[in-house]
C-alpha cells in the first residue's frame, strides 16, 4: 500500500521548546509528546522516533514489530534518563498486512495523543485517550463539552516513561481506498473542536497543506502547548487488493471488508514483559 503524507509541528505561542516529535516515514507514522521539561520531555520523544525509524522502508509491519519498538524506546529511556521523571505520550498508524491478503493501519497508542480517521466529511478519533478526563466520560460522570473545560484535562494516565513498563494498545481498521488519517498532539485538540478540525483535514487534497494548516490554525488559536499534526493518504490499494482502484472495484473492496470496519483490538503474539502487569487491552 502506497501513502503520502505530509507533517507539521511548532512549539506554540507560549512555551519555549518544542517537546514534540514526529516520525512520518512509510509504513510508520507517529506523534511523541514529551513531557518533563528541558533535557527530559524532548529526549523522551526523540528517542521514541529514533526507535521506530527502525522500521522506516519496509512494506509493512507487525503488532510484535512495533510492540518491540516501545520495549526498546522505554529501556533506553530507563538508561538515558536514570533518576528524571520524564515520559511521552506515542500516538501513531503502521501500515500492516492480515491473513486476507488486504492492508490494514495498525492503530498504537500511549497517552492524549490522537489518531482520527476523516471518512467522507466524518471524523471518527480511532485512538481512546489514557487521561482522567476519560475514564469520567467513560463512566458517564461529565459530557464531552464538560471534558473540554475540565481542570484536569491534561492529567494522563498511562504514558511511555521512565518508571513503567509501557502498556499501548492496539487496533486494526482496514484502510480504505479514499482513507485520510490524522494523527496530532494534544496542543491541537485543545485548541481546535471536531468540527475545525474536519473541516481542515479535508479541506486541503495535499496532505502536507493540510497538516501545516492545522497546526497554523491551533497556533492562532492560542497554541497554549506545542502543536503536531500528520496527515497521511492511501495514495492507491491496488497493490494490496490487486485490483485497479476505479469505480467498479470500490464496492467489492466494501463488501471484502464488510465485517471489518470497525476498529478491532489486536494484542502482539507476544506477551509484554513478564512481571509486569498489563499489556495491550
Ligand atoms: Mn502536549
């Protein structure tokens, strides 16, 4: 599966440094937003790009391939941030290959970061955020609008950091023929409702237009934190269907992934660590 993308960060009109990275290299593509301060949030999220640039130039991946880069990118950061209380958030999509021959994003995420999908004029957030502000939506206690304003909307509750295991979790969605994902920091949704962002996300054919005017437009909103976005397109399925991606063909591929279209949570074959509690839910 072919994609093209483009990718835009900036540190926001507020903060001094940019605590944010981005890998946008086939088949990865992610958003780190470290937190820690000076020599402690930009390294987190450094050496989470340089781990998965591991995987830069491959067709596709797998859950174990990327579950792998998280245990590498939280041993070096146990090593290179001995005694700091630092971590990252790692939002992101790898491209991946299932059973049925068809191209799947595998959807990854640790932490307040976000993967969106734009279908049609829709957009649907992929990625569930680990933040206190979610567990209360989840058990019903505030309303989305209420979550906006709430004063602990920034606390998260897992994250790749210096004294845990990491415990991402994983999706599998198939990725259609017009797909346009985003994935961003939370320097853009705080800034930025649904409706804004939508709109921007499909409002731009060029991927990288697109991700530069999102992360413009939360600027100018008050870019409180730093801002990320990544855009990415599937620039054509025919490889992966090896079928011709025209008008005929769009309704079989439907009918291919009928069952399939919603996210489905996969696990690596592989356990996390032993010892440590949890893993991908
Ligand atoms: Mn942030």
């Amino acid at each position: 599966m072919r994609t093209s993308w483009g990718s835009a960060t900036d540190s926001g009109r507020v903060r001094s440094l940019n605590e944010d990275a981005v890998l946008a290299y086939p088949p990865v593509f992610l958003v780190a937003d470290g937190m820690g301060g000076h020599k402690a949030g930009d390294v987190a999220s450094r050496l989470v790009v340089e781990e998965f640039t591991r995987l830069a130039g491959r067709d596709a991946v797998t859950a174990d391939d990327v579950h792998d880069c998280f245990g590498r990118a939280a041993r070096r950061l146990r090593e290179e941030l001995e005694g700091i209380t630092a971590g990252t958030t790692v939002a992101g999509v790898a491209v991946a290959r299932h059973d049925d021959g068809g191209s799947y994003w595998l959807v990854f995420n640790i932490g307040d970061s976000r993967v969106y999908r734009l279908v049609g004029e829709a957009l649907e957030q992929i990625s569930v955020d680990h933040s206190v502000v979610q567990e209360l939506l989840d058990r019903g206690a505030i309303s989305p609008d209420q979550a906006r304003q709430h004063p602990e909307r920034h606390v998260i509750t897992r994250a790749l950091g210096t004294d845990t295991e990491p415990e991402p979790d994983y999706w599998m969605i198939p990725a259609g023929a017009t797909d346009r994902v985003l994935i961003c920091s939370d320097g853009l949704t705080a800034e930025l409702d649904d409706a804004t962002i939508a709109a921007l996300l499909g409002g731009d054919p060029d991927p990288q237009e697109a991700a530069a005017h999102l992360v413009a437009t939360a600027v100018g909103a008050g870019g409180k934190d730093n801002v990320s976005a990544i855009v990415v397109d599937v620039a054509t399925t025919a490889r992966a269907f090896g079928t011709a991606p025209d008008e005929d063909t769009a309704e079989t591929w439907d009918s291919k992934l009928e069952d399939t279209t919603r996210p489905r949570t996969v696990r690596p074959q592989r356990p996390v660590e032993p010892g440590q509690p949890g893993g991908a839910r």
